[in-house]
C-alpha cells in the first residue's frame, strides 16, 4: 500500500516523513523522527508512558495513527526544556525525586505540563485525578505530586497565571 | 503492537463519510476516538480494509439545546462533555457518567457517539442513555432516521445501526424540576471497565416518585433497562424498603459473564448494591441536597 505523506509541528519545529497508515504516531516519532523521550509501555492505552501534547490536549500516541497527527502540532518530552534550560516541571521532578528508574517519567511530565495548563493551582487531589492516566511502578507516587504541586509554584508567578 | 493494514479515508463532511462508506460497506470501519477500535485491530479481532476517519468532521462535534432537547454530536469527546454547563445545568446524569470513563487522555479522544455505537455492554453511555431516555439521529445515504435508546443495543457488539450508518447525533430531553440523578460505578481501578455500575434519573412530585428510569452497565449482553425496578417506585414514596424491592428486581434481570472482575454471584451482589447507592443518590439530589 502506498506511503502517505505527512506533515505537522513537533516541538515547535515543522517535520515531514513518509507513513504507512497503519503506523502509530509513537513509533514514528520515535523510529522516523528519533524522538526517543516519549517512551513506549503498555501499547494499549493504559500506562500513559506514551503520553504527547497533541493540539493541546493530552493524548496516549499508542492509540493515536501517524498520520491523524497530519497538520497537527505535537510536543514531546523533548520539546519542555528551552536552550538547554530544564522547564520548571523537570527541575520539580529532580528536586523532589520525582522518579525512580525513569521509564513513565516523559508520559508523567508531558501530562503533567499540560495539566498544570488547565488547573494551575490544583489541590493534591486535583493532581491525583489529573495525572490519573499514568501509571508509575516504582515510586508510589508521593514524590511525583510533591513535584507538581512545586512545579505550580514556581511557574505561577513566572506565567502570571 | 501495530494494526493490520488498511487504506486511510479522512473526509471533511458527513456526506462524504456516508459516501466512502456505502462505496466499502462491510470492509470499511469508522474510527472515531479510536481507544476501542485501534486496541482491537492491534489484537486483530477487527482487520477492516478501509479506515473512515471522521474526526476532522466539524458537522458532528458541538452541544446545544433547542426547543427542549439537547442535541449533542456524536463525536464531542468525553471531556468536553464534562466541561459543558448546559449539560451540568440540563442533564446532569451525562457529565457525571463520562467523569467515571477511562483517565484524562483517553477522555480527551474517546467520544460519545464511539461509546455507544461500539456496542460493547462495558461502555458506560449505553445504560446512561437508557436512562435519560435519548434518541439517535442515525445518517446513511438515504437520509436520517432518528430512533430510541431503549431497543437500539441488540447484542454484544450489535446494535440498530446499519452498515451503512453513522451515528450523527444524540438528543437528550431536558430533565425536569425536581429531578435528581446517579450513576454509581464499581471498578477496579481507574480506566477499568464496570465490574457492575447502575444509571438512575428520577423526578418528583411531591413526596412520591412521579417517573424514574434505572438502567445497567456491564451486567448482561447489553446495557439492561430495569423496567420492573422503575415500576416498583413509580406513584410512590421512595422509601428503603422500596429501593430494596427495586434492587432485587434489577438483579433479577442480570446476566454478567464471569471474567477477572468476579463470577457472576458477585456481580448480580454488587448490581443490586449499586442500584440502591444509585437511587438513594438521586432521591436526595432530587430534594435539592
């Protein structure tokens, strides 16, 4: 079958790549584009480890097609830090030792910069339900809140929002 | 995990989705949120040659009243079904079912119109519907049919809609004054199926129970209508010896299939539980609590 073409706005940067309608937009961005920071996990819409900015809106790019993805605008873990400075969410995950061995850590800060959009000042339980679609092994989430409840403090003042 | 191979369609209107449709009939697919469809094509219990995209269809997305109804296109997300105020204000039952669906991500894909139309007796709308007593607007190249919720889920995976159809259109009439709502869901986890969950709408006259409306999720091939448990309220006063009656009535129309959520004993047990929470719940809202 014939490749489509496609194009769209991954971290602020116009891409292009040829794709197979089946492809899923995590492995091409990570196979096609090397963008290898969105993490691949449970591949059924579960883990949240795959989760990307598309339009806007949170979305799990396991179970979302390449090519759906023609004319949008994605973000990646890849896309938070500016000029080689961490965003004030990766600064939040190292202080308050936010992970452990790493591997939901990008689906966890993508989701969670796109829900700090929309609640910047959550309560802990606002977080709880926010971040509900990502599943962390390791650190029994405590550390994972305390770094958004610090991200949303230090990026209030600075957004004025 | 990646699906089977197919040809892509994405059309930008319903007319030519109901084209491409009656074009591949029973090859073609409609992906709408795509969080049911995509899973089961990675799975291959579904191969279909042609995929119709109709997310970049504008004609179907949006929520509005008029004269009485609220008419909610079939591909409006779960999450925007959460944000709406004329939903929190007019048919409050809706919101507060697609707040129990899946987890943030998945809400902002997954749509109502995929939810019901899939016809899997684990989604949430299809007892939400019953409940609220909506109707579907049904598009195909004839023209539009609009038929009830109650007789439209025919089977596990089955439903009124043809191979021909789409699903354009939901319409929901407004509650009434003193009415109150409930959906009370058991699950595992976040984004689990139901392991039983019971939608109610009731209103009031009075003290006695004027119309109310109790339907299943998850407890048999299809989303069940309680009939017999409405009908042991209804003309009268909502007491607990009544919401028991009804909820032995809505466990005896059960019939879960056993699965890792628990045999069926325990499912028909937690029907009835969920039923009375369920009621209960939507007695005292409907007292204005």
């Amino acid at each position: 079958m014939a490749k489509t073409h496609i194009a769209f706005t991954l971290n602020g940067k116009s891409v292009e790549t040829l794709v197979d309608a089946r492809e899923l937009l995590v492995h091409v961005l990570r196979e096609q584009l090397g963008q290898t920071g969105t993490h691949i996990g449970c591949e059924t819409s579960h883990c949240g480890a795959c989760t990307v900015d598309f339009n806007g809106k949170s979305v799990k790019s396991c179970t979302v097609l390449a090519v759906q993805a023609n004319g949008g605008d994605v973000m990646t873990v890849e896309g938070l830090a500016k000029n080689g400075t961490l965003h004030p969410i990766q600064e939040a995950f190292t202080q308050e030792h936010g992970l452990q061995c790493g591997y939901c850590t990008p689906g966890m800060m993508v989701r969670a910069y796109r829900f700090l959009q929309e609640n910047p000042k959550p309560t802990e339980e606002e977080i709880r339900t926010g971040m509900s679609g990502n599943i962390c092994r390791c650190t029994g989430y405590q550390n994972i809140i305390k770094a958004i409840q610090h991200a949303a403090g230090v990026m209030r003042p600075a957004k004025g929002a | 995990m990646t699906p089977g191979s197919f040809e892509y369609h994405a059309p930008s209107n319903l007319d030519e989705a109901i084209k491409l449709l009656g074009k591949f009939s029973d090859q073609a697919k409609i992906l709408a949120g795509g969080h049911s469809l995509l899973p089961m094509m990675k799975l291959r219990f579904a191969e279909p040659g042609h995929l119709i995209d109709i997310n970049r269809i504008a004609e179907l997305k949006g929520i509005r009243e008029e004269k009485g109804t609220i008419r909610i296109g079939a591909m409006t997300t779960e999450n925007e079904l959460i944000a709406s105020e004329l939903l929190k204000q007019k048919c409050p039952l809706i919101p507060e079912a697609a707040r129990l669906i899946a987890d943030p991500q998945v809400r902002n894909c997954g749509t109502i119109g995929g939810d019901i139309a899939h016809g899997d007796p684990g989604n949430d709308h299809p007892a939400v519907m019953l409940a609220v007593e909506a109707s579907f607007v049904l598009r195909g190249p004839k023209g539009s049919r609009t038929v009830p919720a109650d007789g439209f889920f025919l089977g596990t995976y089955q439903t009124q809609l043809k191979a021909d159809e789409i699903l354009a259109e939901i319409r929901v009439p407004v509650v009434g004054a003193n009415s109150g709502y409930a959906y009370c869901k058991l699950k595992r986890k976040t984004g689990d199926f139901a392991t039983a969950a019971a939608a109610v709408q009731l209103q009031l006259d009075g003290k006695k129970c004027k119309k109310i409306t109790i339907a299943l999720t998850n407890l048999g091939p299809t989303a069940l209508k309680a009939a017999d448990a409405a009908a042991v309220l209804v003309g009268n006063e909502v007491d607990d010896a009544r919401i028991e009656q009804a909820a032995k009535k809505a466990m005896a129309i059960c019939d879960p299939a056993e699965d890792l959520r628990g045999d069926r004993d325990y499912k028909i047990h937690m029907a009835g539980e969920m039923t009375r929470r369920a009621i209960s719940l939507a007695l005292y809202r409907a007292w204005g609590k």
